[in-house]
C-alpha cells in the first residue's frame, strides 16, 4: 500500500541497502514507479561481525569480553568483523550525502534499516550519539528529508498509509 502511495510522490530515482529485507521492499516500489532500484551497500544496517545474528544471551555466552563492550553502548568498540557505531555513522551519512549529490533538487526515494535512519535523523537534529532513542522508527514509515546546502532537513517523520 505504501508503495502505491509513494508511486504518486514522481520520484526520479530509487536507492536500497543491498539487503534482501531493503530490496524485498524496494521492489514494490519499483513495480509502482516504474523504476530501477539502485543498490547502495552504504545504506547496509551495522556490521557487528562475529557477534551477527546472536542473542544476546549467546553474546554473552560465547563472547563475555564482547559483551561486557555490547551493553556498554560505547561509540568506539566494535568486534572481529564488525564496525564501531563512529564507522557505521561515517558510512551511512557518506551514502546519503553521495544520493543528494547525485539527484540535486529531485525526490528520491530510499529504502534501507532502523540504523541508518536513527544515524541520519540524529546528524539533522544534531542528537548525541546516545544508548537512549528518544524518538520511535517505524517498519514501513516515510520519513521525508531535505538536503539543502550541504546541510539535511527533517520534512516529515514517520508518516504511514494504514487504512
């Protein structure tokens, strides 16, 4: 439903992390428009290398020294294979900033993670890279942003078509 919606936005491009969650939703985007999705792996949710797909009770378990640094929430450690939160900031933003710059005054419509959107909101907003979420992200939501002089502005946050 909320593809048919955006469908009417005439849109010029269409970007996803090159996930298989972001590009299962990017195409019913790309059936309503008509357009190519176009993978960005920037986009990508943060790699957390050895401890992907764990519990957290398994982290604990297989990994106490990587736990004791999870829970900690500390901006700087990351894990064999993985990426610090400071890494997976640079990373998203970088992605974002290269859409804008490619597409200047055109609506774009991108698909990715939780993550990357709480890394761009907080950028615009300039939030602390907190534990604490002091905002809600909805699956499926549209959050509109602008980039105007190098600078993002927050349009409209977690709007959703429900019947």
């Amino acid at each position: 439903m909320l593809a048919s919606v955006l469908g009417k936005f005439k849109l010029s491009a269409l970007y996803a992390s090159d996930l298989n969650r972001t590009m299962q939703t990017a195409a019913y985007l790309a059936d309503a428009t008509g357009l190519t999705i176009r993978k960005e792996p920037r986009l990508r949710e943060r790699r957390f290398g050895v401890l992907e797909g764990l519990t957290l009770e398994e982290i604990r378990q297989k990994y106490p020294d990587y736990y004791e640094m999870f829970i900690s929430r500390d901006n700087h450690c990351s894990y064999s294979g993985g990426e610090t939160k400071l890494e997976f900031k640079k990373r998203v933003l970088e992605g974002f900033a290269a859409i804008a710059h490619a597409h200047p005054g055109e609506r774009v419509a991108v698909i990715t993670h939780g993550g990357a959107i709480s890394r761009l909101l907080r950028h615009t907003l300039n939030l602390p890279d907190s534990p604490f979420r002091p905002f809600h992200i909805a699956n499926g939501a549209i959050n509109i942003f602008e980039y105007v002089q190098e600078r993002w502005l927050i349009k409209t946050w977690g709007w959703s078509y429900l019947p």
